[in-house]
C-alpha cells in the first residue's frame, strides 16, 4: 500500500468557502456497494432511504474555542496554538504554530477576548513534541473559552457570519477541535421525520483531535501513527445497536469519527460500551463489524478519512465517485456535499 493510491486533483474552486443557506439543501451522493451504482440527490432526500427499526448513531461532541492567538513573553513574537485535548487539570497538547521556535519553558501571554475584560492569560511550553505538537500549561483554564476562537480548517478563507453553522445542531459535549462534519446537513425538521418514520437516533461523543489536521507523511500508510480521541459510547446506546443487529435491522453510521468509535467497541463481536481513547485506525482490508452504510462528506486527499472510506466500499469505487462528484460540481470539505454509502 502506497500514500500516492490516495491521492487526487481537487480544483480550488471545488473546496466550499462557506456552508449552504440551508442545512439538508446540499447535495447526496448514494453509494450503493451492492452494485456499485451511483445516484444523485438532495440530503432532505435520506429519510428514503433509511427504513423503521434502523438506528442512525450521531457524534455529538461539540467544537470549543480551540485557536488561541497570543505571543512570546520575552520577544513579543506571535504565537497560535490549536487546543488538541486535555491532558490533565490545566495542561493541554496543542498544536502550535511556529513550532519550531517554542522550547520548554518558553512563555506565552494570549492575546485573545479576555485580555479585553481585563484578565490575562498566561501560558508556558512544557514539552515539546513533534510535527509542531507542543505541551503547554496554561495559568488560568477557566479563561480558556473566553480567549478562544472556534477554528476552521485551513483551507477555508472566508469568514464564518454564525459560528454555530460549524456546530451540528445536536451538539452537546464540549471537546472537538473540528465539527462532526456528516452532522451537519441535519435539521431539526430532519431529526424529526426520520423518528416519525420509526428510526432510532443514538447519540455518541468522539472528541476529533490532531489527525483532522494532520496528513499522512509516510510512503507507506501502516506506517502512520494515528493519534488517540476520547470517546464515549454509553451502556444505553451499546444496547439499542445490539438490539438493532438482532432485529435484522441497519446501524447506519453518521461520519467517519462514529464509525471509528462504534467499530472500537464492537471489536470482541457485540457492541461494548466505551469510555477512553480511541485508537483504531481503519485501512483497506480492515474488517468492519458494526456498521452496515454510513454518511460521510468527501474528504482530503492522503487523509486517514479517505482511507477510511475507502476501506468500506472499495478504493476504487471510491475515487470512481470522486471523480463524477467533480464532474456533476459537487462541493467538496467541512461545509461541502454528502454521500451515503450503502
């Protein structure tokens, strides 16, 4: 297996800037691996194809104020820092930017919201990792929110009028460093219809961390080093999907941070609940046992998210889908089109 097999050409003007005005108004791509065949429609669309007694499972982790502007104590030189997760009472993994210039015991004022109301925030690097990974201590964690901003990925250059349009609309557990994006073409009215329908909606929570913003560097991509998440997948939910599997029914998986959380906790063969770090890394050949179709967004070239997909239905039929999706001008990332694979 070679990193160049998942790779593709995305023309810029494919990457959407912003999201759609209305939520289930994108695009759906169904995916069926069946025949491999390839239809197009609207997300208002998917209650068609999701039936009574399956169970939509969600990632309700929502995203905290995780970019944090400040500068060097001592040169005033400037400074960001992406929180990636908690690691204990006021210490944090982040990634930093630049990173080659912190050092252990370098200190960093934040320059952010709450300076303006007359507190400070004061950090200091206490290890330093790899790739731009730095671990800081922060002197104050309770003023971590009010300095932060909600972070967009990097290959989006226009601003964001709502920061709640990079939230789901059923976002609760705070955590994430980038949004459930399968979660966000959901609507109120959506949720609503597929459960006048007789389809349970499971809600789990995977905090996504570093490598949503990490690409895999190596030739070979067993050799990538994927990095841990927390997760929960409570004693509740573990029941109704083993119940949903007994009933002949699908679990029909809402993004690929769900997948990885639900296939974690079904690796002894029934559906175990989950509190910890999530390490799973999925790759073609993988095996999957809990998830029967999934709805996902297009992803970036030489991702573990690619991989992913291209795991559950063929890489193949994957970049075959791919490649219509820029052909029928379908917008691409975080606030782009869905697929649902079935």
């Amino acid at each position: 297996m070679n990193i160049d097999e998942f790779n593709y050409h995305l023309p810029p003007e494919f990457i959407a800037q912003k999201p759609i005005e209305l939520r289930d108004h994108s695009r759906l791509m169904i995916l069926n691996r069946a025949d491999n065949s390839i239809a197009h429609r609207h997300f208002y669309d998917i209650a068609d194809y999701v039936h009574s007694g399956d169970t939509l499972v969600f990632n309700n982790s929502r995203v905290i104020p995780a970019r944090l502007r400040g500068v060097k104590t001592d040169t005033d030189t400037r400074v960001e820092l992406l929180l990636l997760r908690r690691l204990e009472n006021g210490i944090w993994e982040t990634l930093a930017r630049p990173g080659k210039r912190l050092k252990a015991g370098t200190g960093i004022t934040i320059t952010g919201k709450a300076l303006k109301t007359g507190n400070e925030l004061g950090a200091e690097v206490i290890q330093k990792g790899e790739d731009g990974i730095v671990f800081v201590r922060f002197s104050d964690e309770s003023l971590l929110e009010k300095s932060g901003e909600v972070p967009l990925p990097p290959y989006i250059h226009t601003p964001l009028q709502e920061s709640e349009r990079y939230q789901t609309i059923y976002a609760r557990i705070k955590g994430s460093a980038a949004a459930p994006t399968a979660g966000l073409h959901f609507t109120p009215g959506l949720l609503d219809e597929l459960q006048q329908k007789g389809v349970n909606l499971a809600f789990t929570t995977l905090h996504i961390g570093l490598d949503t913003f990490q690409p895999v560097r190596v030739n070979n991509p067993e050799d990538h080093a994927i990095h841990k998440e927390y997760g929960v997948l409570s004693q509740e939910t573990a029941a109704l999907l083993n119940q949903t599997r007994e009933a002949g029914k699908r679990i029909i998986v809402v993004g690929t941070s769900s997948v990885r959380l639900i296939e974690a906790a079904a690796q002894s063969g029934s559906i175990r609940p989950v509190s910890g770090w999530i390490d799973l890394y999925i790759l073609p050949g993988y095996r999957f046992r809990a998830a029967d179709a999934m709805v996902t967004n297009f992803h970036l070239p030489r991702s573990t998210l690619l991989m992913l997909v291209s795991a559950y239905a063929g890489r193949d039929f994957i970049f075959k889908a791919y490649q219509e999706a820029i052909d029928q001008g379908y917008r691409f990332y975080s606030f782009g089109d869905a697929m649902l694979i079935l």
